[in-house]
C-alpha cells in the first residue's frame, strides 16, 4: 500500500441495533423535524433529496444534505463539520415484530481520530435517546 493509498483510506462508525418499533414509526423519528430535535439535535431537516440542512448544538452546527430517501427503508445525508466531510446512512429492515435499525457514518480520515472516537460516543448516546423518543411516541 502506497502513502497515498493509506491517505486516502477512511473508517466508519456503524451501530446496529434490533428495535421493538414498526419502520414506519422510526422512519417518523428519523426524519420529522421536531422529533429529530428530541434525540438529535435543532434542525431544519426535510426529507427531500437535495434538502440542505443543518443540526445545532451547543458546540457549533453540522452543515448537510440529504442524499437518499426511500421512506421506511433508507435514509441519507452529508455531515460536514470542523473538517470532517462523512455521510450517515440509515438502514431500516424489518425484523420480526419490530426493526433492523442501522446507521452507518462513513468518510472518517485516519487523521481524524478525535471526530472518530466522538462519533463512536456520540451515536451510542443518540440511539439511547432515539429509543427512549420512540418509546413515548404513539
């Protein structure tokens, strides 16, 4: 392998997750903008391919655009933020009585070990919140 080649290598951060919830009820979670904001963060999301939007916290915003939008099944969209250029991806399957949930953050450069090991973090504790959402929503 080349410098370049290993330059040019990048990692993902992937949770996976069997939910109790029907797709369609999570699909609501993932991409209705007020529930987004319960477990997630302030947002002007749509699910609109080619929607540019961004999620606002405390420690500054993440510049996005959506990508992909097949409702109840996948979602996509750009996540800019402080140098790292990645795309999150949703994947809903449904699983017996409930849902295959998975979310794959892709684009992390070796050179960004910080955002990488935040993001590992940072999605555990947002799919904590994502549940607890789901669970109170009718």
């Amino acid at each position: 392998m080349t410098s370049t080649e290993a330059a040019t290598q990048t990692r993902s951060v992937v949770i996976e997750r069997e939910m109790a919830f029907p797709p369609d009820k999570i699909w609501r979670a993932l991409t209705q903008g007020p529930l987004l904001e319960e477990w997630l963060m302030k947002n002007d999301f749509q699910p609109r391919v080619g929607h540019k939007f961004n999620f606002r916290g405390d420690w500054g915003a993440v510049d996005c655009q959506v990508l992909t939008v097949e409702p109840n099944k996948t979602l996509s969209y750009t996540w800019a933020a402080y140098g790292l250029e990645s795309v999150v991806t949703w994947t809903l399957t449904p699983a017996g009585k409930g849902t295959h949930l998975r979310m794959e953050q892709s684009g992390f450069r070796p050179d960004q070990e910080q955002a990488y090991q935040g993001a590992k973090g940072g999605w555990q504790r947002f799919f904590a919140a994502l549940e607890q959402v789901l669970a109170r929503i009718a």
